[in-house]
C-alpha cells in the first residue's frame, strides 16, 4: 500500500480551522476512539459498584439545586462509607 498517493485535503493550511468549546473525551468524526464503547462500559461497572456498595454523604449538608439544570459546585466534599464490613 503506498501512502504518499492518498488523499491530502486534511493536511491543506487553507482549510478552515474551528474547535469546538464542547468537552468531546472520546473524539469524533471519522476517528473516533475504538475503546469509547469499553471506557463507557467501565464507567457504568464502576458507578453500579459504587452506588450499591457505598452510601454517599455530603459533608457539608445539603446543596439547594437550581433547574432547568444542574450545576455543582466545585470541590464538593463527600463521605463515602461501606455499607458492609468486607471492605
């Protein structure tokens, strides 16, 4: 397979140049990451673990929430406790 004879536009200077403000972790487009479905997958694992296993706490007491959407505050701290003793 020859390489140099392949299609160049994604390399012109003059094409035009827009980033998105979006948080994208996985990519997109005609690259997408292969293991975005497994990090999902993972992800959903680990929360079930987590919210089964544990009781979650905030230590600061409660947080009022505004709709339509969330927004959480940064450093938000939290006890996490095991719900049995085998941890």
């Amino acid at each position: 397979m020859n390489f140099s004879l392949g299609d160049g536009r994604r390399w012109k200077k003059d094409q035009k140049q827009t980033t998105s403000k979006r948080f994208t972790p996985f990519g997109g487009g005609p690259r997408l990451c292969p293991g975005s479905e497994l990090a999902k997958v993972e992800a959903a694992f680990f929360l079930h673990y987590m919210v089964l296993n544990f009781r979650w706490k905030v230590e600061c007491g409660d947080i009022p929430m505004a709709y339509p959407y969330v927004e959480f505050k940064r450093q938000l701290p939290l006890q996490i406790i095991p719900i049995s003793s085998k941890y």
